[in-house]
C-alpha cells in the first residue's frame, strides 16, 4: 500500500510539472486527452517488465497491426482479430524472435483470433482479476519493450453493455451490407423488404423473418441489428439466425457493398470530436463485456495486455473507442474464451476433418473408459467398507485394527 501512495505521490507531481510547463500553450486544448510524456512512460518501466516479455508485435507483410499477449508456452497468442488482413503473418518478440504464425480460431463477438507459431517455451501471460485494479487507479499499456506503449487511469470498471452493446458505429465506405428495409412498425428486428440481388436475397432471407442473431450476438431490435452489422466489413460472412412462420433457421450470409448512395459524405459531427483524441479503430463497439480506461492507443496497438501498478495483467486491450476511451477485455472474460479458442481450428480439409473426428472420438472414449474404472473402482471401495462397518458392529467388543475370527467359550 505504502508503495501504491508513494508511486501516485511520483506520478502527481511529474503530470503537474509537466502540465505548468505546457499550460500557456495548451490553454485551448484542455479537452483533449493529456499526452503521455518520456518521463511518465519511464515510471511505469516496473510494472511492464514480466508482462512485456509475454507481448508480441503481430505483423503482416513487416508491417505492424496490432500487439499480442502469449497464452502457452508451445505457442498460442491471442490478438485482436478484426485488423489481421491478407499477407505474410508474423509476430515478432521483445527480445526480437521472429515466428511465422497463422490464425487457428476466432471470436467475433469479442474480435479476438489466436494465433500459433512453432515455438516451445515462451513466457505466457499471467492473468489477474480485473477487479485488482477499481476505478481511478493507474494503469498501463505493455509494448514489446522496456516501456509501456501508454499509461492512464480506469475509467469504468468491467461492465456488461446492453445490445447494442455501446455507441453507435459509423457508416463507412467499406461497411458490410445486408441489403434489406426493416418494418418500422415492429419491436423485433423484422424484415419489410428485401433488396434484389443483395446478400440477404442471395443467402435466401425473406419478407417477414425476424432476425435473432448475428453471430451468436442477440439482436433485440432493429438499431442493434444496424449497430452489429456496422461492425463488419464488405464480403465477411456472417452468420444469421431468424424466425420464419415460428420455425428457427440459420443462415450464412457474404455481406456485400454498402451504395455509394447510402455512405454519409463526410464523418459524422460526433465521430469528428471522437477523433480528434487518437485514430479509431474499425471495429471498437459490440463487445458485450468491457472494461474502460484513458490510454490514448492506435489501433495497431490494441490486442495486448493491460496491467495495473503491480504488473498484473488484468485485461486484453481490444479498441479505441473514442476521443476518451479505450476499451479492454477484462482477464476473467478471456479466461471463459481461451478453451474453446484454443480448442478451434477456422478451416479444415475434409481429410482433416476425419482426422480430428477420430482423435474426438478416441479422447471421449479414453475419458470415458478411465471415468469406467473410477467408478467401478468407487463403488468396488464402498462396498468393501459397508462390510468393514458391519463387521465392527457385529462385534463391539473387538478391539484389533481388522476383522477377525472370534471363537465361541
């Protein structure tokens, strides 16, 4: 505790020698964010130490997307998924390694993908709750070197958002397109009218379906339903789940190009302010649980951890959301993805898809097979012991550590 006061009794005089130093000139700029000196990186040096050795940069073509955290040892690094683009694939360590890598699952919902590189024992991310750091505490950005990449303070603790799960995404030239009208009239995210040629008419949506699902992401209405869409770009394919004459249905779905007619010409009042604090990611809303904070990041520097004071990672950095906000995933959310992440693969050949049918089938008979013998071991050690107690009962008077004959006077 000592330590924590005497560090934030550091940082508080170092911001403020800072900010009289810039007051005059800054006198305007006071609503945007505070920019992240030298000196204020440097005095997080301790914090990001262990964490950064557990961050990689994750590049494609020698360019860098996004940052890295290494979940095991043998390899696997979860990123943030939406900025992985066509190209040679790598992630490149602090101490410099470089691995060819390849995206072996993915959550779209939280847009985050893992990553596999042959490698063997790299230090992997220690995950801590995000609670360990409440509002108002200090907090960093790990990087793939000594310093952070940002520093800031928690703004609202992990949360979960209703649908449509945070602000309203902007209309961009390249944002998927359903090409459908909904029913003005409906509480439920229905379709009035579906566009000739669009995706929908092509995955085979109709008039008067209901859309439930993007995604395994709920769809409550029908600005969710325009909210979620936004999230995706031009030819990702989506998966639609609806209700027609009171049957479920699923569909897949190649959404299309948004018209030229329907793109707003220039950016909305609102996502100007927003920018003025840093670049936005394309993808910084949908996520049904987060944690907010004050890190100015570029998009290229999300995906990795987030720790407080003490080095803890408690979070994965996931998007810069607006002037003042970037949101993190909180480490106990990751915690719940990283099984079934680690347990996916994204595509398989159909030779593939026998092989890992057969291996399912040999693990889930080996479990079964070993939870057999438990079992006829459990009950086999029960009745032993039923009889072990009768025994006693039956001769009170016997005091050696095991049954034994007792002969008749």
């Amino acid at each position: 505790m000592l330590k924590r006061i005497l560090f934030s009794a550091a940082l508080a005089i170092l911001i403020t020698g800072v900010s009289s130093a810039q007051r005059g000139r800054d006198r305007d700029k006071d609503t945007l964010p505070q920019k992240t000196t030298p000196q204020l990186l440097a005095a997080f040096k301790p914090a990001v130490e262990k964490p950064s050795k557990s961050t990689v940069s994750v590049q494609v073509d020698g360019k860098q997307v996004s940052l890295g955290a290494i979940v095991t040892a043998d390899g696997s690094i979860i990123t943030k998924a939406s900025e992985i683009v066509d190209g040679k694939l790598t992630v490149k360590t602090r101490e410099g390694k470089e691995f060819m890598a390849k995206v072996t699952g993915t959550n779209s919902v939280y847009d985050v993908a893992i990553l596999k590189v042959e490698a063997d024992n790299l230090p992997t991310v220690d995950w801590s709750p995000s609670k360990n750091a409440p509002v108002g505490n200090w907090i960093a950005a790990s990087n793939t070197s000594t310093e952070p990449v940002g520093v800031g303070v928690v703004g609202v603790a992990a949360r979960t958002l209703p649908p449509p799960y945070g602000p309203g995404r902007v209309i961009k030239e390249n944002s998927g397109f359903l090409g459908i009208i909904l029913d003005p009239d409906s509480a439920s995210a229905s379709i009035a009218e579906v566009s000739k040629d669009s995706a929908a008419e092509k995955a085979g949506l109709k008039t008067k379906d209901i859309i439930l699902t993007i995604d395994n992401q709920d769809i409550v209405n029908g600005e969710s339903l325009i909210n979620t869409l936004l999230g995706y770009k031009a030819g990702d394919v989506i998966k639609v789940k609806l209700e027609r004459e009171s049957k479920k249905m699923e569909f897949s779905v190649t959404l299309g190009k948004r018209p030229a007619a329907l793109i707003p010409k220039g950016d909305a009042r609102g996502d100007m302010q927003n920018r003025m604090g840093s670049i936005l990611s394309n993808r910084r809303t949908g996520f049904p649980t987060v944690l907010q904070h004050d890190i100015v990041l570029k998009p290229n520097e999300c995906g990795g951890p987030l720790v407080d004071l003490d080095g803890r990672v408690i979070g994965l950095n996931i998007a810069r959301a607006g002037r003042t906000e970037t949101y993190a995933i909180p480490s106990e959310v990751i915690l719940q993805l990283l099984p079934e992440l680690l347990a996916s693969k994204v595509t398989y050949t159909a030779a593939e898809e026998v092989t890992e049918a057969r291996e399912a089938l040999r693990r889930a008979e080996a479990a079964k097979a070993a939870a057999d013998k438990l079992l006829v071991d459990a009950k086999s050690k029960l009745e032993k012991s039923l009889t072990l107690e009768k025994w006693w009962k039956d001769h009170p008077l016997e005091k050696g550590p095991a049954p034994r004959l007792v002969e008749k006077k």
